[in-house]
C-alpha cells in the first residue's frame, strides 16, 4: 500500500514537471514574438477649464511614441463613445473639442472630469491626469459684470458728490471772515 502511494505521488510530480515544461515552452514562443519595449509618454495633458455655455471648448491631449498610439477619452470615469456624437471629436492630435458646449439647469452633459488614455496594442495603456471641465453662462457673467460696473458708477459719484462738497465748502467764505 504504501509502495502504491510512492508511486502515485512520484507520478503526479512527473506529470506536474511536464506540465510546467509545456507551459514553459509555450510562454517562450509567445516572447519570440512580442513587440520590444517602446516607451511612450504624454507630450500635453489636459487642464482644468472654464467652458463659456454655447461656445467651443478644446481639452489637450497628446502622446509621444515610436509606435501607433491610440488616443481615448474617459468622462466621470467611464469610456466616451463618440462614433456618433456630433459635438464632440477627437482631434488628430489627442485633444477633445466640443464644438459648442451644453449647458443648462436640468441637462449638463459636458460638465465633468475628463482624462485621457493612450494606448499601444499589445503594449499597454498610460492615463492623463484627471481635468475637470466646469460651465459658466456667458449671460450671467454679462449681468454679474453689468451690476459691478452699476456699483462703480454709484461709488464713483458718490466720490464726486463728497469732492464737490469739500470744494464748495473751501470756496464759502467763513462766518469769522465776514
């Protein structure tokens, strides 16, 4: 009986060393026909930005790499699929452009963090740091603006009004000189 054990035991180590000789084998053919090493690294990453509602916005994104680099764009984390958007489009170089961005009280479908992915085939992926992309409504800055320059001109004849005074009072002649 315990012969009988040896001999199983003896013969499930072999099996396990011709096991791990195949694999062996098979991850060395594998090697012989991988890709060697080709560094890659971001030559611009995108920006935290300040889109104007309705206008054009452009986050910058580009790779350096001797071989084919494929650029992708992440939104909230999640993979952006712009096969069809109309709006949105990867540049040449890397770069999302929004031709006109979205916005409004219910519906910000622009508004977010962005990164981009470079990624060679069969080598791996780098990712960007994360940019956040944030929406103002260019009529609210016109009327925020409209109402410090209304604030100015209150405070700028009111300046006037106390000179004016001060000059009037300089010019009165006093009880004591009359």
């Amino acid at each position: 009986m315990a012969e009988r054990g040896a001999l199983w035991l003896l013969s499930l180590l072999c099996l396990t060393f011709l096991y791990a000789e195949t694999i062996a084998a098979k991850h060395v053919d594998k090697a012989s026909a991988a890709q060697p090493f080709s560094p890659f690294w971001f030559t611009a990453e995108p920006q935290d930005t300040l889109a104007i509602r309705g206008n054009s916005a452009l986050l910058n994104c580009s790779a350096h790499s001797d071989a084919a680099t494929r650029i992708e764009w992440k939104k909230d984390g999640t993979f952006m699929s712009l096969v069809s958007d109309e709006r949105r489009r990867i540049l040449p170089d890397g770069s999302l452009f929004f031709t006109h961005v979205v916005h409004s009280k219910h519906n910000k479908p622009d508004e977010g963090t962005y990164q981009c992915v470079a990624t060679i085939d069969n080598l791996g992926s780098i990712s960007s740091r994360t940019a956040r992309l944030s929406v103002a409504d260019a009529r609210a800055g016109l009327e925020h603006e409209q109402s410090n320059r209304a604030a100015d001109t209150i405070y700028i004849c009111a300046a006037q009004d106390k000179n004016q005074q001060q000059q009037q009072q300089q010019q009165r002649p006093s009880l004591a000189e009359q």
